[in-house]
C-alpha cells in the first residue's frame, strides 16, 4: 500500500531547465512518492520533549540518482512505493562537482536504508533560504543544481542521466551519529545535464 493512500500529506514535484538568458523549460512535474520516514519523522516529533532540539526534525538534505533510467524501471511495482528509504543509485560526491563552484556543500551522511540497516552515502545539504513556507499547510524545497553541477555524460558508471531524487529528514530518532529518513521519493524523465542550464527542482509537500 502506499502512504498517500492512507496520510494526507501529499507532493508535487516540477524540475526546470534555466538557460543562462533566464528563460526556463519545464522538464517533468508529477506528484511525488511520500514514503514512511515521514511517519516515523513526524511520529518522533510528536512525541519528543520540550527540549529537544527541533532541527532534528527538519528536512535539509537531498540526494540525486541515475538508478531509474528507464520507463520500465519508474514503473516497477516496487520502485515509487511508500517503503523505499534510498535511491536506487545514487551518485558520489565526485559527481556532483567541485564544491568551489556548484554552491552546495557534499556531506558524508548515514542513513536508514529499505532494508532497515544503514549505510553511509553523499547527499546535499539544502540551503536554509532554500525551504520555505508557501502557505500554512505547503512548504517548497529548491534544489538548484548550477552550471557547473552534475555534468556526468561522460560517466562510465552513472551514465549521466539524472533521473531519481529525494528528500531526507535530518536525524528524527537522536541516533549518534545522525541518521537521516528518506521522507519524499521521486523518479523522473532521463535528463543529461550539461553546462548549458541550471537544473531546478521545486518540491512542495503539503501536510
């Protein structure tokens, strides 16, 4: 069963191209997938002392994949499901690009996988200025991949086309070291990103 069909929370994702004149060209916009870190995100929250600090609580990481590279793949059954915790292949920090020049910090982070152990990866930390309210019930993340980020054609491994994104909260269960909770899922058209266009991602969450 997916968790939309028995949660109100739902979302929308659109990714743009952004050309250097300022003109854009919407790529892909779908709902998205919200998966159950979110419930155990919230359940944490909800249930957490005065204390405790709220940042936990909070989504500001990102990662991005090329593991859903085909129709067939993005339609499987088991693919955009409520139970998916990680990527299908998500891409190392070398392929995002020289830190100096996307804009965006590459960490390290830990994570709980979809098989409930975890695993150490890449992901990007999204800007504070990058997450904000859009109303009382809808909140927008932007990732904004530049220029110079991500321009992986030439990738032996990955192949170059983006095609998977998701959301994670930063640490809902205090665990040490943090452990971050996928709680948004979505796989999207093959895009070969260059330095032609800025890639932007606007996801809006409604709760």
């Amino acid at each position: 069963m997916r968790f939309t069909d028995v949660n109100n929370i739902k979302g929308h994702l659109e990714v743009y191209k952004v050309y250097s004149d300022g003109s854009e060209e919407l790529h892909y916009s779908d709902h998205n997938v919200i998966t159950s870190g979110m419930g155990v995100n919230l359940a944490h929250a909800f249930a957490a002392d005065a204390g405790v600090d709220v940042s936990s609580f909070q989504a500001n990481w990102m990662q991005i994949g090329t593991g859903a590279s085909s129709a067939e793949i993005r339609e499987n059954a088991t693919v955009q499901v409520s139970s998916r915790a990680d990527l299908l292949s998500s891409i190392p920090a070398t392929q995002y690009g020289d830190v100096n020049t996307i804009g965006l910090k590459v960490s390290s982070m830990t994570y709980m996988t979809s098989a409930g152990t975890t695993l150490t990866k890449d992901f990007i930390k999204v800007p504070y200025a990058f997450v904000h309210r859009v109303s009382d019930r809808k909140v927008m993340w932007r990732l904004v991949l530049n220029d110079s980020a991500c321009n992986i054609v030439d990738d032996a491994i990955h192949g170059g086309a983006l095609c998977e994104v998701a959301i994670f909260s930063n640490n809902p269960t205090q665990a040490t070291p943090d452990e971050l909770y996928m709680i948004a899922y979505r796989a999207f058209a093959n895009i070969t990103k260059t330095n032609e266009f800025t890639l932007d991602f606007r996801w809006t969450i409604e709760f």
